[in-house]
C-alpha cells in the first residue's frame, strides 16, 4: 500500500478536489473539512492543516506515525573492498574483500596490507 494510500484509508471523507484531497482533519475537532492532502512528485505524502495542526499531530490522529509519509527507501548496497595481503617480501599472498563504511575507506587511502613472516 502507498503512503497516499495509507493515509486516504484513516480519512473515509476525503474529498477529491484538484490539487489532491479535503478532509476533516483527525488533529483536531473539525466539524469543516480543513485539512489538506496531496502526494508529492516523489511519493510522499503532504498534509496542510487550514486550522493549525501540525503534521504530527494530525499523523498522530489517524493512528499513523510520520514514517508512514514517506514512501519506503531502497536499500543502498555496498561493494566489497579488495585489499591485496603482502607478505614482508612485497609477494601478494591472498585477497581479503571487506566492506568498510565509505567515510573510512576515503579517509585511509591505504588499500595494502603486509603480514611480517
């Protein structure tokens, strides 16, 4: 379910309109329609209280949390490292793949390692 999707369902009188949707807002009392929703270009979900609310407080209403805002991210995949082991002589004697966050890897330089025999 989308994050629109998820917030129209706690909002049963949404109304279309035609920049998105009016409903009575969950944050507060509202006996007229003042809440505002609408999905942005990358899928998140904007909320307008006409009255004042917060968007946690109108999240909060519903039963949601902020994160539910917010459609779900892909993880990042990192690629291993290969660092070549050396032994005392220079002679490479095997390769060790290790994943160090990035930050770590910029700031080392350093991609060799020597093994004293």
């Amino acid at each position: 379910m989308s994050p629109i999707q998820a917030v129209l369902a706690k909002l049963p009188d949404a109304k279309r309109t035609p920049q998105g949707w009016r409903a009575k807002c969950p944050g507060h009392k509202d006996t007229n329609p003042s809440l505002d929703v609408a999905e942005g270009d990358d899928g998140r979900v904007l909320l307008t209280c006409r009255a004042g609310c917060d968007s946690a407080r109108v999240v909060d209403g519903m039963g949601l949390g902020l994160k539910n805002l917010f459609p779900p991210r892909e993880p990042r995949r990192q690629q291993p490292t290969i660092y070549q082991i050396k032994d005392a002589q220079g002679q490479g004697c095997r390769a060790c793949p290790r994943r160090l966050p990035r930050h770590r890897e910029e700031r080392s330089g350093a991609q060799e390692a020597v093994l004293e025999t």
